[in-house]
C-alpha cells in the first residue's frame, strides 16, 4: 500500500536529495580549487604567486595608486583601491582564467590552476 505517498512528497524527496547533494558536492568543488593561485602582475612586469588556498592580505602599488587585496576562502578581490574608477573592486575571481585587472594601476590579478594541462607553459 503506497496510496498515502503522494506526488509533493515525491517533489520535497527529490529536493532534498538535491541539496543533500550539492553539499556532498561543494567540497569536493572547494578542493580542486585548493591548489588555485593567484598570480599578481604589476606594472614593472614582476609577477608573484600566491596560493588561493591561504588567507592574506596584500599592498601592492602601481603607477602611484595602492591597491589592498585579499585572499580569503579560495576567493581573491581587491577591497580597496585609490585609483579613479575602481573597475578592479567589482567582483571577487576563484576559478582558473578568471582575471582582475587595475588598468591605472597597471596590476592585473589572474587565478591559474597549479599543475593543470593548460598552464605547462614557462617563462
Ligand atoms: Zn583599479
């Protein structure tokens, strides 16, 4: 007898599967982007690597302008910059290729994924 089993609670089943899942998910996804750094280009053409995987925060100048950035939970943004139009301080970048870039301050934030096919180029 499966008459009191009804379609929404069919429906409220397979939503919590569903979110059950993405949390099984989440951090299998967190994991992958633990070996994710950040490599930060400024405008003399130096360029550093920071892991994505550690909190910090970071002072870089260029051009004359300060920029504050801050790696925290997997994710690198700029929270404070003196340049005049603040583009850089609009998003937060996590994933490989996604990029940052201070136009004023000729500093450019870009997130590579260690180890990965694409990135077996050097020097
Ligand atoms: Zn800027």
């Amino acid at each position: 007898m499966q008459t009191h089993f009804k379609r929404g609670d069919a429906v409220i089943i397979a939503l919590v599967l569903c979110v059950a899942l993405l949390l099984l998910l989440l951090p299998l996804a967190r994991s992958t982007d633990g070996s994710a750094v950040l490599v930060i280009s400024l405008s003399d053409g130096s360029e550093t690597t920071y892991a994505l995987s550690e909190d910090r925060a970071l002072t870089l100048t260029g051009n004359s302008h300060t920029l504050t950035v801050v790696i925290e939970d997997g994710a690198a943004r700029v929270v404070k910059s003196t340049c005049p139009d603040g583009v850089c301080r609009m998003g937060a970048i996590s994933k490989h290729g996604e990029m940052l870039v201070c136009a004023p301050a000729g500093v450019a934030l870009t997130v590579r994924s260690q180890g990965g096919d694409v990135d077996a180029i050097l020097g």
